[in-house]
C-alpha cells in the first residue's frame, strides 16, 4: 500500500520560481511609500506570508499608514513581472509527470497571482481545478486551515498527505495540519536547518521527492 493519498504542494518557491521576483518587486513598491527595504531584507521579513499580512506588517514595522490602493498597485506589478520572467522549479514539470499519486496546490498567494504565475510557467495544465487559496479559509498560513480544506476537497485523510514547503510558514502549517512535510531548500529562501527543526524533512531537488514519498 502507498504512503500516501494526495501530495499538496505549496506555489511559490516550490512549483514556479516567483520568489526573487516578488521581493523585487514588492521592494519597489515599498519604495513608492517610502520605505526602503532592499530585496534581501525583504526575503527575510516576508517570505512564505500572506500579501495582506505583508502589508500589514510594513506599515507597521516603519509607522506608515499605507494607501488603501497599495494592494491592487503590488498585484499589477507582480502580474506583469511574472508574465516576463518566471519558470518553473527546475525539476518540477517531470516530477509533476511521473507522480502516481494525486496531488494539488495550497498556497499563501491571491488566487490570480497563483493562475498568472502557474500559466506564464507553462504548469496550468497540470494543476488546473486543483487549486487552493488561503484566501478560501478563515486564517493563512502558519495555521492549517488551507491545508485541511484542501485535503478535505480532495478527499484525502490529513494523516495521509503529504505537503511540499519552501519556508518555515509553510512547514508550520504542514504540521499544525498533521501531515508529513517535506522541505524543499533549493532556493535562496529556504533554510534547511530550520526546515528540519520545525519538523520536515528537507530535501535540495526535485528530482529527490519521488523516492521520498515512497520510502516506508
């Protein structure tokens, strides 16, 4: 028997490398409202968090009240530079192809920022009709709730799926879920460390996950 009903894996970071894309594009956009946080710092404030909780968080770490149209401003601009520039995880369109088991997405991101960023990476076709929001349940990443509304939707026991994270937001959600996480730590956001402390199993390429998920 399989170890596993269904595979959720989180968007950014995992499946289409948006990540260094949106801290540019998110710090410019700070810039706009002056504040000045360099795409690094950036990275390590936001990464893995909610687009409304970033916001939030900005004003409120440099006392700024921010313009009610921040949030459509960033979202244009993000759009715009992942229709230029994004490209799957390298490894994910044959990992996707190979897989045997279900398997779907929960991401943190705006469900238009999740179609753009997975269509412009040629993975729409794998993931379509599979696609899961936070902005769908009550409370975002770190609590479980997309995580299980997504494994309720797809009809799989959360003790029986397997979530793939990229940050430490992601993995907490993972486990307040019950489910097995695996760190992906391929990418500049990642630490592995810390991934494996709050209790994943990291891993550094894709082409890694499929032995993985069938080990015992």
């Amino acid at each position: 028997m399989r170890r596993f009903d269904l595979v959720i894996f989180d968007c950014d970071g995992v499946l289409i490398d948006s990540e260094p894309i949106a801290n540019v594009v998110f710090s410019r956009q700070l810039e706009t409202v002056g504040i000045r946080m360099s795409p690094q710092e950036v990275m390590r404030t936001f990464v893995g968090k909610s687009r409304d909780t970033c916001i939030a968080m900005a004003g409120e770490m440099h006392g700024v009240k921010m313009p009610a149209d921040f949030a459509g401003r960033w979202d244009q601009a993000l759009h715009e530079a992942l229709a230029r520039e994004v490209k799957p995880v390298e490894g994910i369109p044959q990992l996707l192809r190979s897989l045997r088991i279900p398997y779907c997405v929960a991401s943190n991101g705006e469900p238009m920022h999740m179609q753009l960023g997975l269509e412009a990476a040629g993975l729409m076709p794998f993931v379509k009709g599979r696609l899961f929001s936070a902005k769908q349940v009550a409370h975002p990443k770190p609590a479980p709730d997309v995580y299980l509304h997504a494994a309720k939707a797809m009809g799989a026991p959360p003790a029986r799926c397997a979530v793939v994270e990229d940050t430490a937001t992601g993995v907490k959600a993972g486990i307040a879920a019950g489910m097995s996480v695996f760190g992906f730590v391929g990418g500049p956001q990642s630490d592995a460390a810390k991934l494996r402390e709050l209790g994943a199993k990291p891993f550094r390429h894709m082409s890694e996950l499929g032995a993985l998920l069938a080990a015992p």
